[in-house]
C-alpha cells in the first residue's frame, strides 16, 4: 500500500518537473524574442494539449475528477501570484491614482461583470448561474504581460500604475463575484428583492472581513521584520504573511484574495520603510519572482493539458461568440468608468481597454469548478479561448498599438 502510494506520488512529482522545464524552455524563447514568457506558456499549453502526452494524463486527471486536489492547488498558487505583485505596488501611486484605480476595479469590474453575464443569458442562451460563473471568470485581468512592454515603450506612469492597480484590487472582487456565482446565486435569485441586498450584504461583508485581516496581518508582519536584519528570515515572514492571510481570511469567511493584496502592500511598503535592507528587498523580491513564475507555470501548462480532453469542435463558437462579448463589455466597463477621470485622452483609454488581458487567475478559479458543476466542460473551454485570445492576439499587439497611438497623439488626432 505504502509502496503504491510512495510510486504514484513520484509519478505526479515528475510529472510537475516536467512542466516546470517546459516553463524555463517558455522562459528562454520569451527572452530570445524580448516577450512575455506568459505568451510562450499559452503556446507551449497547445501544443502539449494537442500531443495528449500519456505521462502527463495523471496531472490532468486529478484537475478533471478530483475538487479536493484542485482546491488545495489554488490555495498554494493564488496567494504566490498576487502577493508577488501586490508587495511590488507602490502606495504613493495607490494615493496619487486612486480615483483612476478604484473607477476601474470598483465600477469597471462590476459592469463587466453584469454585461458579460446578461449577454451570455440572451444571446448564447446559456445557464443563469453558468452566465454569471463565466462573467466572473472574464472580469478579472492580469497585466503581467503588459507591464514590461509599458516599460519598454515608456507609457506613462498613469497609464501602467492603474492598470497594475486595476488588476490587483479587481482580482479579490471577480473572487467574491466567482464564489456568489457558483454557491450562493440560486438561493438569492428565489429570494427575490431581498436576495439582492442579501448579496450586496454578503460582497461587502467578505470584503470587508479580508481587508482587515489583511491590514492586521501586514502590519503585524512589518513590525516582526524591524527586528532583524536577516533576509532569510524576512522572507519566510513575507511568505507566513501571504499564506496566513489568505487561509485565516478564507477561515473567517472572507476574502483570502484581497487579504493577500491588501497585506502584500502593507508589508510591500510599510514594512520595507521601517525593516528592510536593500539585500533583503532584492532577496525577497527574487523569491517571490521565482514563486511567482512556478505558479504560473503549472496553471498554464496544466489547462492546456485539461482542455484538450474536452471536445473543442463541439464548443468553439460558444467559445468565440464569448471573446466577443468579452471585448465588448470590457470596452463599455473601460469607458464608463473613465467617463469622469480626465487624466487620460481618447487614445489611452483604448489602450487601458486593450491591455485589460485575462491570465492565470481566471484559470485557476476555472480548474477549481466540481466535476458535476453545470457545462464544466463548457466553462473550462471558454476560458481558455479567452486567455488564449487575450495574450495572443491583444498581448502580441499591445506594442503596435502603443506605437500607433502615439503617432496619432503626435499628429494632434
């Protein structure tokens, strides 16, 4: 029994190996061609998925049949994924962007939440609780990609800082939308008017119980740090920080996301004030790098691997209808919610809109959905097609349009 279970066990072990490499050959053509890596991860996924690998078919089985398993993944990799960025966020450009920030997680979420959802109802025909799982899964981005070539082109810091901003605080919201969504909706929807303060109720309740829980655990562990000076310790305090954050806000019934943001910018800048070195910042900095690139990894490579045992003929106008009720809500939600902020011109909000790419974290909530979840297979595959789209097509275009832009800003247009 021992001996079955130590065997399966370094089956699934060696098999994870196998991605990461697959991670570090994306990383090498990602730096040959100067792009983000996540776009060599989404490539290398098809390509994977399409071989159908029979060594690789246990990690996909285990995504497929076992919820427990999935769930366990997501707690190890959400809070490496957002921690990471959340610490790096500055939060002078929280307070100098906040109008711009909050216009665009608050108000700019919450209507591609709705629009996404209604859509999907009326013209795919689709599900109330399968719309609105969906939506939630669509309303969330991941700038990873886009960041680095913000840099590279010199966009302005506006531009990067609420577009980072956006992603970190709308994260921990397209959570509480996914779990409403996939728990709660039914009963809400049978409780008529009052379900619908219920569920105001029950977002601003989680919200509420994380970003305490957060701000506690961040200043807690900032206070820890001004101890010492040893960057070994530091760094396990940042990942107690995010960890515990996340399973103590989870524990409470709240949101383990935006705990996780909320303690990772505490930490990110109070505690780098009062006791960090410069060696410890680049030391933890570089772990959470590494962590970062480990999760992201897996769940790209591992939705690839999901996905095309799915059938994708049968789906794929569902699947592209989707992308583009995705781009036309975002685009509506972009526009809105800027409609009064007038720190950016016509050009850049499309570029805010274009740049608005879907990434790890909508994966990862997907793989999380049980076996006998409503048109699972349907949801995986959508997703899917939406990231795909995303990084592809907008991600590998995001530096003509900077640069055809600022023509058309230069040309006075």
């Amino acid at each position: 029994m021992e001996h079955g279970l130590l065997e399966i066990s370094n089956i699934i072990i060696g098999e994870f190996l196998i991605l990461l490499l697959f991670g570090v050959i994306s990383w090498l053509i990602a730096n040959k061609f100067n792009k983000p890596y996540t776009i060599f991860l989404v490539i290398i996924g098809l390509v994977i998925g399409l071989l159908n690998i029979d060594f690789l078919d246990k990690i996909a089985d285990l995504f497929t049949n076992s919820e427990t398993f999935s769930l366990i993944v997501l707690g190890l990799f959400l809070p490496s994924l957002l921690g990471e960025a959340s610490m790096k966020f500055e939060y002078r450009e929280i307070k100098k962007y906040k109008n711009e920030i909050l216009s665009l997680a608050l108000l700019g979420t919450l209507l591609t939440f709705v629009l996404v959802a209604v859509a999907l109802i009326f013209i795919c025909r689709l599900p109330v609780v399968v719309s609105f799982t969906i939506a939630s899964l669509m309303c969330a981005t991941d700038p990873i990609s886009v960041m680095g070539m913000f840099k590279t082109y010199s966009v302005k810091k506006s531009m990067a800082a609420s577009l980072e901003g956006e992603s970190l605080f709308n994260d921990g919201i397209a959570v509480v939308f996914f779990k409403i969504s996939t728990v709660f909706l039914l009963s809400y929807i049978n409780m008529g008017i009052s379900g619908i303060w219920a569920g105001i109720f029950l977002f601003f309740k989680v919200v509420l119980i994380g970003t305490v829980i957060g701000l506690g655990l961040g200043f807690l562990a900032s206070y820890m740090i001004s101890f010492v000076d040893n960057y070994p310790l530091e760094t396990m305090v940042s990942f107690l920080l995010l960890y515990g954050s996340y399973l103590i806000s989870e524990h409470f019934h709240g949101s383990g996301v935006i705990a996780v943001v909320v303690g990772g910018i505490v930490f990110g800048n109070y505690g780098k004030k009062i006791g960090m070195s410069s060696v410890t910042e680049d030391y933890i900095a570089s772990f959470w790098d590494i962590v970062s690139f480990v999760g992201n990894t897996i769940l790209f490579l591992l939705i690839g691997l999901v996905v095309y045992r799915l059938d994708v003929l049968e789906n794929w106008k569902v699947s592209l209808v989707t992308i583009i009720i995705v781009l036309i809500a975002r685009t509506i939600a972009v526009y809105i919610s800027l409609l009064k902020i007038k720190t950016f011109t016509k050009h850049e909000k499309f570029l805010i809109n274009w740049g608005g790419l879907k990434g790890a974290l909508s994966i990862a909530l997907a793989l999380t959905l049980p076996a006998d979840f409503p048109y699972r297979e349907n949801i995986l595959l959508i997703v899917y097609a939406n990231v795909v789209f995303s990084l592809l097509v907008q991600g590998l275009s995001i530096p003509k349009v900077i640069m055809y832009l600022k023509d058309k800003e230069q040309a006075g247009q």
